[in-house]
C-alpha cells in the first residue's frame, strides 16, 4: 500500500470512529446535563472540574481502547451488563436531580468560604461518577470503542498501530469537545436566566432518567433474549 492510500485511510478511520463516538459520548447534550452540578462552582472550579471530567473521560476511552476487552473477560462481564448497570445509575442521577432540593444550588449563596468548600467537596465526589462515567462516557462508549478495535484486531502490527492511533485521534476530539462545550455551560446558564434555567435542569433531569431507563432497557433485553 503506497503512502497515499495509507493516509486516505487513516483518515477514513477518524472519520469513521469520530462519527460513531459523537452519538454516544453527545458532548453537547452532556453539556446540557452537567450543568445543573457545575453551576454550583465559581470559575476555577468550574475549569477544574471539567479538566478533571475531561482527563477522566479520556483515561476511560484510552484503558478501553488498549485493555478494555481483557478487562471484560478478567472479570466475565459482558457489553448489555454494563449498559443495565450504567443504566440504572443514570436513572438514579436523574431522579436524584428530579427530588425536591436536587437541582443545583445557585452560584450566588456560595459567599461563605465553608459552603463553598462544601460544595467543591461535593462536587468532587461526584467527577468521576457520574459525571465522567456513565455520564458523559458510559456503557455505550465502551460498546462502540470495543467495537472499533475489535475490527483492526486481526490484522499485522504496522496496520494495528495505525487503526488504534486513528481511533485516539477520534477520541482526542471528542474530549476537547467535552471541555469546551462543559466549560462554557455558563455562557447558556446566562442567556436562560434563573427562571429558564430552573425550568431547562427539571426538563434534562427528566431526559436523564429517560436516557437511564432506555439503556438500562437495552441491556435487559440483550441480557435476556
């Protein structure tokens, strides 16, 4: 294979593995759902916050990428028993955000230098999971990575690299997707207003539990067929 048709094929498969990534990790959408929790924070925090849920999801995508099938086998799970267990844990965050006093408190009552490290405690709790994960990469960004490598598998080393580092490339843009649009969360809070915004986080809470329940289902029916 000449020099050209590798690299019309490299890109093919960032093309290919960038499309199949942005359904499943749905930056904007997430953007929308961690907003309620990241609205809590002021400014470095907040950037904190979403480099951590950012180098999370990104260690996530690359141990999946690398060892992510062996993972699996170690410990005799299987793609629907992940998507069930994800799902269930979304379901969870969302009703959580759905009950009274859920909803993000507003950035404004954080005066107080004890409730403001309080709440950074809290929301330090909450980076990996759920935020990171099942969040914003959960069960079907494992399904759709495993998928991916599974297809360069079988072929010569020099070929395998070259799949794999296509595949990171896909999963770097997909993470500085996530941190821009996560960090900028606050320019829609602005244009919402507080009553808009009370309004949109009940509205996704709502999604969330939604979204929960369809992959939890997914799994279940995968499981059981």
């Amino acid at each position: 294979m000449t020099m050209a048709a590798e690299f019309h094929s490299f890109i093919h498969l960032v093309f290919i593995s960038a499309v199949a990534l942005f359904p499943v990790v749905n930056p904007v959408g997430t953007a929308l759902i961690v907003m309620p929790y990241l609205s809590r924070l002021d400014d470095a925090g907040k950037r904190r916050a979403v480099r951590l849920i950012t180098l999370y999801a990104f260690c996530i995508c690359t141990v999946t990428l690398l060892v992510g099938q062996w993972i699996l086998k170690l410990f005799g799970l299987s793609i629907p028993v992940v998507q069930l267990a994800g799902g269930i844990m979304i379901c969870r965050s969302g009703w959580q955000l759905l009950s009274p006093g859920g909803g993000a408190a507003s950035a404004e009552q954080g005066g107080d230098a004890d409730v403001l490290a309080a709440e950074q405690r809290e929301i330090d709790d909450l980076l990996f999971f759920p935020l990171t994960f099942p969040l914003t990469t959960g069960a079907g960004t494992i399904a759709v990575l495993l998928t991916l490598s599974a297809h360069g598998a079988d072929t010569d080393l020099a070929r395998q690299a070259l799949h794999m580092s296509a595949i990171m490339l896909a999963v770097i843009a997909m993470c500085t997707m996530v941190y821009v649009l996560f960090l900028n969360t606050r320019h829609l809070r602005n244009y919402l207003g507080s009553r808009g915004e009370a309004i949109v986080n009940r509205l996704i809470a709502f999604f969330i539990f939604c979204v929960g329940l369809q992959i939890a289902t997914t799994g279940a029916k995968a499981l059981f067929q």
